[in-house]
C-alpha cells in the first residue's frame, strides 16, 4: 500500500506542474486579448492545480496504517479528497457564469490573433497527454482520485474545444459567441462535477463492490462450506472490506471450521486481490435447508 501511494503521489506532483503551465498559458491569453472564454476556460485549468494539492493532502492522510481510532485505516480519505475536486468545480462554474453573464451586459469582443489558436491548440495537447496518462495510471493503481483527476483534465479538452470555435465566430464578426461559449464551459464544469460526485459517492455510502455471485462461486468451492449468505462488500476499488455467513454441519469441531473459515478467507483473497481483509462467521445451515 505504501508503494502504491507513492506512486499516486508521484503522478500527482508531476500533474499538477503541467497544469500550472497549462492554466497560466491560457489566463495570460485570455487577460491580454480580453476572450472571456480564454480566461473562463484558464480558470477551470487552475482549478486542476488546486485538486492536484487536495488530492496529494488526501493520499498523503490515506496513506497512514489503521490506528485505534481508525481500525478500518484512513483509505477513505483518498476519497474524500476527489470529492473536494467536484467542490472546487462548483466554485468555477459560480465564477465563470459570472464573467460571462457581465460580458453579455456590458458587451465587447476579444482581441483574436493567430498566437490564440497556437496557445489553445498547444493547451489541448497537453491536456489530451495528462488525461491518458493520469487515467491509465489511476487504473493501474486503482485510485479513484487520479481517475477523478483525469475526468477533471479531459472536460478541460472539450471546453477548449469549445473556446477555440468562439474564437473562430468572433474573427468572423460574431463576438456574442465569446461569452456563450464561457456558458458551454459551465455545462462542461458540470458535467465533470456530477460524475466525480457520483463515483465518490458510491464509496462513501459503501456500495457493493463485489458482485455476490463471484465470493459464493469462490466460498462454494471449499470442501464441508454447505452454502453461504449474507455477503457484504465496502470500499474502493483497490482495497475491498468484506463479510459473509458460511453454513457448516452443526457437529462439525470448532478447531475443523476454525480451519475452513481460513481457507476460505485465504481463497478469496487469491481470487481478489483487492481484499483488505474479511471476516467469515460460521453457523449451522436453516433448518429448512437441512429438511
């Protein structure tokens, strides 16, 4: 575990410096040719940077062994940490709606030059390698806060594509097209926002993990288990809690189901590596399953 935090950590830093790179290429452009889609889309790149510190803060927490106060470890905190990335993304759609309903009041076109297509082009390619790779890495290392990341970085691809036809219409005379398109920028934020919220969301409400059908397949298959039920499965992805009921016969010695129950754990962990732990519990089959 501590390895695989490491290597979460790592992706990130690296991250985040193309990020700022990529944010202050685009907020210099917007600020010097007054496109407020460059600067809207600018601030939703600075916001990759500040969920790059929250999700190191949270890995760095996530990486720390259970305690007393904590038996089931800190993972969770990774989790909490992609969720702080869908709160950054609020503040930029509260931010970017702003600065374009202002611009649709009080009017104005952007200043546009062949170096604005060359910057938005040069930001997309960027943003199209930090996004495969962040999201390859994050299902390698099965982390939910490099995915979220990596989802936050590729709507960054589709609102600069949206910002570079807006530059396209207000060359041609059209500059209403600026601030609309800093809208499609909301829409885009949102998207990201919702789907970061729902995928955190599942592991914070402890939503199955393993299907039922994959443990019994497993459990069944040990010798004297009769049957099992009652199986229940937390966590994310990479680091799985679970617990279930296997039937055994009733004069069954406790040293001989002492001994099965760790065959069984043992089996499934084979068969899951992502178990963290399990906890088996024996009990004699229903009375109708023995009639």
């Amino acid at each position: 575990m501590t390895e695989r935090y490491r290597a979460v950590a790592a992706v990130l830093i690296q991250v985040f410096f193309l990020n700022i790179a990529v944010s202050l290429a685009k907020l210099v452009l917007g600020y010097a040719t007054g496109a407020v889609s460059i600067v809207s889309d600018g601030l939703h790149s600075l916001t990759d940077s500040f969920s790059n510190i929250v999700a190191l803060i949270g890995v760095r927490v996530a990486r720390k062994p259970p305690d007393a106060d904590h038996p089931y470890g800190h993972r969770k905190f990774e989790t909490i940490s992609a969720a702080a990335i869908a709160a950054f993304l609020l503040l930029v759609m509260i931010e970017v709606g702003r600065a374009a309903w202002l611009r649709l009041q009080h009017g104005g076109a952007p200043r546009v030059t062949g170096i604005s297509f060359a910057v938005m082009l040069g930001t997309i390619a960027v943003n199209l390698l930090v996004t495969t790779w962040e999201s390859r890495a994050g299902e390698r290392l099965g982390s939910e806060v490099l995915r979220a990341d990596a989802m936050h970085t590729r709507s960054d691809v589709f609102t600069s594509l949206t910002v570079i036809a807006a530059l396209i219409g207000s060359r041609l005379g059209h500059p209403l097209l600026d601030p609309v398109a800093a809208f499609v920028v909301v829409g885009f934020i949102g998207y990201a926002a919702w789907e970061i919220v729902r995928s955190t969301s599942d592991i914070l409400a402890d939503r199955i993990v393993i299907a039922e059908d994959g443990v019994r397949d497993v459990v069944m298959r040990v010798p004297r288990v009769l049957g099992c039920h009652q199986i229940r499965t937390r966590g994310s992805a990479d680091y799985v809690f679970l617990d279930l009921h296997i039937w055994m016969e009733a004069s069954t010695p406790l040293e001989t189901a002492h001994a099965v129950s760790h065959e069984v754990k043992d089996r499934l962990m084979q068969a899951f590596p992502q178990i963290g732990d399990a906890i088996i519990h024996i009990e004699p089959p229903p009375r109708d399953s023995r009639d």
